[in-house]
C-alpha cells in the first residue's frame, strides 16, 4: 500500500475522515478497513449541509453542524498559555519557522491573512521558496484533483497554526512542485490501495522517491534558508520499507543530524492511525512509527484531545488521541533507528529502539482547529482541521517562540526535553504529564511519566518556553 500523509481530518466529512494522500492514499482507504479505536462507540452522523463555514464559528455552531467542537486560534492559544507569553513580549519576532509541503497552495497566501485578520494576530510575513526536485514540467495546480486539493488544505493548516502560536515568526514555505506524472502515479497507488489486489511495486517505489524528496527538501532547508524551526507534516510507515529500502532511512540521518548541528530544530508528525495502522491489501493492524519522526534527530510530535470551554478553559484534562474511525496519534518503536541517547532515562521502556513520540500537541477532529481556505472556490471557508498535522506546526510554534526567548537556535531540543521531563514537576517545566487513553487499537495506554501514546505528555507554553530556553541548545 503507497504510503500516505499526515494531513488533518476533515471534520464534517466524518463518513469519510480524509488523511491526505502526498503518497497514493486518500479517504477511501482508510475507511475501506480501519475499525474504530474509542470506546465511546460510533459518531453521530453530522446535519447535512455546507462543509465549511462562511465566518468564523463559534464551538457551538460546529456542534451544532458536526456534533463535534471546534477552537479558534485565540482559543488555542489562551489553552496553551501562549498569549501570557505575548504579554511579556514573547511572540516569535526576530525567528523563522520553515513548512514542508508538496506543491502548496495557489491561495495560501492570501488565507494566511484573512485568517490572521480575523484572529486578531499581526499581518504574516511569509516567504515562498519554490523546489523542483522531480523532474518533468510542473502540474498546473487543479482543484478537481483530490490529491491536489488535499495538499493544498495541508499547506494551509500548517501556515495557520504556526502563526496562530507564533505570530511574528518570519513563515518559509518550502514548496516541492510536483511534475504531473508524479500526480498520475497517487492515482494509481490509490487505486491499487483501496482494492484486494497486491501491493504495487510502482507504489511502493513512490514512497521510497518520497522519502528521498522530503530528505532532499530538508537538506536545502538547512543550506539555503535561514530557518530556526522546521515543521514537517508528512510521514512513512517504516513498516512498509523492504530491507532496502529501510536501510535507505539510515543514510538520510546525516540530513537531520547536520539539521541540528546548524541549530535548526526540525519537528514531524507522527502519524494519524495509531500505533498499530491498518496495512496491506487486507488491512490488518501492524505495529509501526512513521519516517522522518522516527529519526533521532526529529522532534516526534503525537496526538491529544483538548477539552475546552468558549472562553478557552479546560473543562477536563488533556487525553490521548483516540477517535471513531481508527484515528489517532502514532507511536511505537523504530525498526529503523536505535536508541537515541537522550532516551537512555525510558530505556525499560524503548529498549534499544527509538521510541515516538516525544511530546504531543491538539489533534482530534473534535476540537480541531479553523483553518480558513480558499484554493476550492466551491467550498471556500472556515474548516476545523485536526491530525498529527495540526499538532506538529503548533509545536513548531512554541519551539521558535523559546528560540525568541534564548536569543539563539536550540538545534535538536529533545535532550533538553526530556531532562526537563524528569524534572516531573510542571510547575516548574511545564511539560503536563497525560495519563487518559491509548493511541488506537492495539495502541500503548498513557501511563505516569514516559509512554509510546503521548511521548512525555503535553505543554503549558508559558512555562516550557521559558524552561526549554534556559536549558536547550547548548
């Protein structure tokens, strides 16, 4: 089966829960064999109607529309102790979060600031830089082509949520035009994904190229932009790499250790099916983590669900990601890669592996965030999007807002994390320990302390920021 992106869940399509497809894989294969992964039992179906919003909603239009909440990018800063930090003066200026995403959006710009506008933030200050890393004329951007559109929606997610946590953070996007023979062959690796027949050798190639575009496109990062946070929302079950292929993984290493060595710290989703997606032609459940989060040098960024009120309160703790339809936020043990040094402290727990995720951010379709979007003129609006894909850039966010607050690159910040972790007191790290759920079916519970569900847990930014700064990128 091709590979697929992590990309947010589109909330009002619960029917057909999307995870974008940079790789082959769109909406029908997830629903053609994931089982639910909450105990909660099945959704209510949504009340039919337009799947976007005119202006923005507040959490009890989308409950009224979806049966799902939704949050503001005022909400979601005010959960995460980031507007406290904004009163201090601490708001990204003088820092620069870079965005992977395939081919991006003809209307990124633009939403970028319609949604800053409506937020109340500063006007963005953006920077596209274009990658033609596959040869062959690049494809003319069709919003009829599902893929295309898919993308296009990931690319402003993740502009929109870095900036919501960081609003005066120059933004790069790093964009790889993709040629349109690239975009035939999603078509077919989806074809062949969402049918009984084998795995195509054509398909699983196409992940392998992949692999290599996303480390090409992180090497231009570190030598041609000026970026302090990179945020990657794009992932490849390891699982899926032959023996090859797999070994491949180990020689993009250098890619990501150079990454930090120059003090850029380079965050990645860990994926929205769980710990254990449904793979294969028969969709069973097998146990993996996603390339590049796996990587020792990445920051692995896990999945929660985030209770809040109107006025942006917690109404319960933060738990697991874990919802209908067999979503939720990846983590396991690597097959690819060792065990980092920083994890010597869990090693009872990872053993000689590298374990994901490190930390995990908002990510449930209920209580999505509203990304407003454009670039599909017949659905043009304000969309609550979730995902690991919401939580990675959110995370980058806060990363440059420490990188603000230390005066300098933090470069792979997970060490200065996890000695913080084992701190356990909040109060004075602000990392928040998250002990409800389990990642999926046949997923890790959340336990006290580390665990493969939720990394160390979650963050109240405005004391992990001041915490990470005084202790990372030494």
């Amino acid at each position: 089966m091709p590979i697929t992106m992590m990309r947010g869940i589109l909330v009002p399509a619960m029917a057909a829960m999307v995870l974008l497809s940079a790789c082959g894989a769109d909406a029908s294969l997830e629903s053609s064999g994931a089982r639910s992964t909450s105990s909660a039992g099945p959704a209510e179906p949504p009340v039919p109607g337009p799947t976007t919003f005119p202006s923005p909603p507040t959490i009890a239009d989308c409950l009224a529309r979806t049966r799902k909440a939704c949050y503001s990018a005022d909400l979601v800063r005010k959960a995460y102790g980031v507007d406290a930090l904004a009163g201090a003066g601490v708001t990204g200026k003088g820092t620069t979060i870079a965005i992977f995403d395939f081919s991006g959006s003809p209307t990124a710009t633009k939403d970028l600031e319609v949604f800053s506008k409506a937020s109340g933030l500063p006007a963005p200050n953006i920077t596209i830089h274009q990658q033609d890393l596959v040869k062959g004329p690049v494809a003319a951007f069709d919003p009829r082509n599902e893929n295309m559109l898919d993308t296009a929606e990931e690319t402003s997610l993740d502009l929109q949520a870095a900036h919501a946590m960081a609003p005066d953070a120059e933004l790069v996007l790093q964009q790889v035009n993709l040629p349109a023979e690239h975009w035939k062959k999603h078509r077919q690796g989806h074809q062949q994904s969402t049918s009984s027949a084998p795995a195509d050798p054509v398909s699983d190639r196409l992940m392998a190229d992949e692999a290599a575009i996303v480390a090409d496109a992180v090497d231009e990062v570190i030598s041609e932009t000026p970026a302090d946070v990179l945020s990657i929302s794009y992932g490849y079950p390891e699982v899926q790499f032959g023996n090859k292929d797999i070994a491949a993984l180990n020689t993009y290493h250098p890619v990501f250790q150079q990454a930090a060595d120059k003090g850029v710290t380079v965050l990645a989703s860990s994926g929205d099916h769980g710990a254990a997606p449904p793979l294969g032609p028969e969709h069973s459940r097998v146990r993996t983590v996603q390339w590049p989060s796996s990587d020792p040098s990445v920051l692995a960024v896990g999945g929660t669900r985030v209770h809040l009120d109107q006025a942006g309160e917690r109404t319960a703790a933060d738990e697991v990601w874990d919802e209908p339809g067999g979503w939720a936020g990846g983590g396991g043990l690597s097959r690819a890669f060792g065990g980092a040094g920083f994890q010597a402290p869990i090693r009872q727990i990872t053993g000689e592996h590298r374990g994901v995720p490190d930390l995990a951010m908002s990510a449930a379709s209920d209580g999505g965030l509203l990304v407003y979007q454009t670039m599909d003129p017949a659905n043009a609006g304000w969309l609550p999007i979730g995902g690991t894909s919401e939580a990675a850039p959110l995370l980058a966010g806060v990363v440059a807002l420490a990188v603000q607050k230390a005066g300098k690159r933090l470069g792979l910040v997970a060490p200065a994390i996890y000695r913080l972790a084992s701190q356990k007191d909040p109060r004075a790290t602000g990392i928040i320990d998250l002990t409800r759920g389990r990642n999926g079916v046949d997923g890790y519970e959340a336990v006290a302390g580390y665990d493969l569900a939720s990394g160390w847990g979650t963050v109240d930014a405005s004391t992990f920021v001041p915490a990470l700064a005084a202790h990372a990128g030494d």
